[in-house]
C-alpha cells in the first residue's frame, strides 16, 4: 500500500505489516514481532538510513572494485618487473671477475648479452642480469676478458602469478 493511499484511506483494521528481516538479524538481533506503519516498515529496528547505505556499500565494495584483489591472486607490487637470473662470476681464488664476457640463452633460443650491474660509482661488473620476467631453462655462458677461462650452467626459472622467481648462479672461471 502506497503511502498516498495510506493516507487517504486510513490505516486497515487488523491489517499487519510484513516483518522485515535485516542484516542484523542475522547477526542475533531480535526484529520486531510486527511493523505498524510505511515508515517503520522501511527500517529494521535500529537501523538508520545512513546504516542501511553502509550496508549497501560494504556489500557492493567488492564487486566495483575489483582491484582490491577480492578473490582475485594480489600482487603488491605489480608494475615492476622481475629479473629472471642474476649471475655473479668468480675466478678460481673466489674473487670477482668484473671483466667477464656473460651470455645466456632461454630454451635453446639464440644468444644474448647479459646485463652490467654495476655498484654506484662503479664502471665494472659486480653481477649481470639474465632475463627480464622470462620463464624457461636458462643456460648461462661466462668468459674471461682474455677469453682464456670459461664456465657454463643451466637453470630453470619459474613464475608465481606475479612475477618469475628469480634465480642466482655463481659461475667460476677455470
């Protein structure tokens, strides 16, 4: 019964409104046995206008952002991009070899230079880096400066669904 009609007729005699269940309720509050009025009817007890778009919002949140990761894989840190091998070369006393020659390869694929990961301040190779977010079987080449000394590894670089899970190799020159 429309409020209009409400008023022009009169309330009905022994006519009850309908009991209307809130989310409260399912928390354990106890409703009203019965609703006298439009008004009261719109409303569980308790429950303010302000309450019930709260209520709406947390509901509907979820779904109009989904961003938030709500059932969804999270990744923090999304926009940067992962390294697939890091590779140090060392000669045979242990010491770093900065002048090395490093290439690597992804499943059989061509030849690739690595990449110089120098210290700041620095113009010489501490590291290099194979691979950017690139999964599959790495094979890892380093050369001595001279090209006297050489060293080779494989390895197998995976991903979770946010980025690879980066490997590191030490290679040792003999």
């Amino acid at each position: 019964m429309s409020s209009a009609l409400w008023r022009r007729v009169g309330r009905p005699t022994g006519v009850r409104l309908p009991l209307v269940r809130s989310p409260l309720a399912l928390l354990g509050a106890r409703p009203r046995e019965e609703m006298t009025s439009p008004r009261e009817a719109r409303y569980a007890p308790g429950m303010k206008p302000t309450f019930s778009f709260l209520c709406t919002f947390i509901v509907a949140a979820p779904l109009l952002l989904p961003s938030c990761g709500v059932g969804a894989a999270q990744c923090p840190d999304f926009d940067l991009a992962a390294f697939s091998v890091t590779v140090t070369v060392v000669n045979d006393q242990n010491a770093v070899q900065t002048d090395a020659k490093v290439t690597f390869s992804v499943n059989g694929g061509p030849e690739q230079a690595a990449q110089c990961v120098s210290p700041s301040g620095s113009v010489v190779c501490a590291s290099w880096t194979a691979g950017v977010e690139q999964t599959g079987m790495f094979t890892i080449k380093a050369a001595s400066g001279d090209g006297m000394k050489h060293a080779q590894a494989s390895v197998t670089v995976t991903s979770d669904e946010c980025h690879v899970i980066g490997q590191t190799v030490k290679l040792t020159l003999m």
